[in-house]
C-alpha cells in the first residue's frame, strides 16, 4: 500500500509541475534530496496524502468494479443458470440475487430472515442458493443433505431443509439432521442414500471451484444483480442494492 500510495504521489507531483522524468536516472544523492523534499512537503501538508490515498482508492474500487463485471460476463452462465442449484422467489424476477452460503456460518443465519424479508415484500427478485460449505466437515454434511433432498423430494423439500438449518441453533449432525427430516416428513433413508452420491459431491466441487473463479472466500455472498456483496448486510442495505441495481436497468 505504501509503495502505490508513494506512486500515486509520484504522479501527482510530476503531473504537477507539467513535466516526467525517470527517477532511475537520478544519482544516490539527488534520489537522497528528492525524497527529503517529498517527506517535508507532505509533513508540511499532509492534506495531500489524504487526497492521494483517496485517489488510489478510487482507482482501486473502479478496477475492482470492471473486473467483477468481466467475471459476470465470462461465468454468467454457471452463476445464474446452472442447472441445478435451488431458484426461487420470482423465477421471472427483474433481479436475480445469487447467495453463496454454509449452514454453519453464523453470519448467513444472521442475514437469513433480511433475505427472507427482501424476497417476499420485493415480489420481483429471483433468488439463487449457492451451496458453498467452507467452515468443516458438519458444513459439509449440511450441504450434502440439502443437495440430495432436492434431488430425491423436489425444490420444495429443498427450501424447507434450507430453512431447517439455516433456523438451526445446535449442531449439525447426523441426528439433527434425521430429526429435520423426521419433523418434516420427509424419505430420510433415500435422502441419506444419495448424499455421497457422485452429482452431490460435484455440485460442491463445481461451486467451489466457481467461488474460487470469482475470488469469493467466505460467506455469505451475495451477488446481487451485477454487483458482488462480499459479506454480511442489513436488510436496508440489501434494497439500497436491488433499488440501484433496477436504477442501472433503467
């Protein structure tokens, strides 16, 4: 950060004084001279190095937009039209929402029922779950289950395991896991028998390896419209999105 933070000074203060040279050129003693007069002139106004950091940041936050918007482009189709991770809300929804997610983490059960809220006062959003387990084996587990429900039970199943243990308090085990299956009256026997299943563990390898494309390390995130929302947000803060988000529409 300093050396760029140093950079974007550089070029503040070549652009400057209307002319470039190569600092390289300099001798040990004229480098020894510039320097000092950079250090007194920003002790003398630090002001100016606010004003760069402010610069880089904005550099930074634009190259990191265009970015994110070339991977939507290069991996729309695995991100919005997979296949086979869960869509609902409004299937025809102007906005689609696309939550990366572990059953364990405890800032996707935090912003569980704002997302909940969002898609039923909203009507129009299209909402994707990305099983995305990071945080052990009991992550794992619940991916498992949850995958191979909506395999053998149908998307409906899905939504209410998912909300099963995203409402879970305790452990995740293959117990709890029994007794969601048992409170919801669901097959648990043919559940279980498709949870080490070659499709289940590929859809977890396809989301992870699509998480690792997209430069997505930890949960939740959300990719909301065209835009990466990496980590926790309050339920206002999410239709500040989706309202911006329907704006760029137009």
């Amino acid at each position: 950060m300093r050396s760029m933070v140093f950079a974007t000074l550089f070029s503040f203060a070549t652009a400057s004084a209307g002319f470039a040279f190569d600092i390289n050129a300099m001798s040990d003693a004229e480098r020894a001279a510039f320097r000092a007069e950079i250090r007194e002139y920003l002790l003398e106004n630090p002001e100016v190095l606010m004003e760069a950091i402010a610069v880089l940041e904005a550099r930074q936050s634009a190259e990191a937009e265009m970015a994110e918007a070339d991977m939507l482009i290069e991996f729309g189709e695995a991100i919005f039209n997979d296949g086979y991770s869960y869509v609902g809300g409004n299937p025809d929804g102007d906005i689609t929402i696309v939550e990366f997610l572990d059953y364990r983490c405890g800032f996707c059960k935090r912003a569980f029922p704002a997302v909940e809220e969002l898609i039923a006062s909203d009507g129009n959003i299209r909402f994707i779950v990305k099983e995305f387990p990071i945080l052990g084996e009991a992550s794992v587990l619940g991916s498992r289950y949850a995958i191979a429900a909506k395999e053998v039970a149908g998307d409906e199943a899905y939504k209410a395991i998912h909300d099963e243990m995203m409402s879970l308090r305790s452990e995740l085990t293959e117990a709890a896991i029994r007794r969601i299956s048992s409170d919801l009256d669901l097959p648990h026997d043919e559940i279980a028998a498709q949870m080490d299943s070659e499709f289940v563990t590929n859809v977890i390898q396809t989301n992870r390896a699509l998480a690792q494309q997209l430069q997505i390390q930890g949960t939740p995130s959300f990719i909301m419209g065209e835009s990466f929302v990496r980590g926790f947000v309050e339920l206002d803060q999410m239709r500040e999105i989706v309202a911006q988000e329907r704006a760029n529409k137009g």
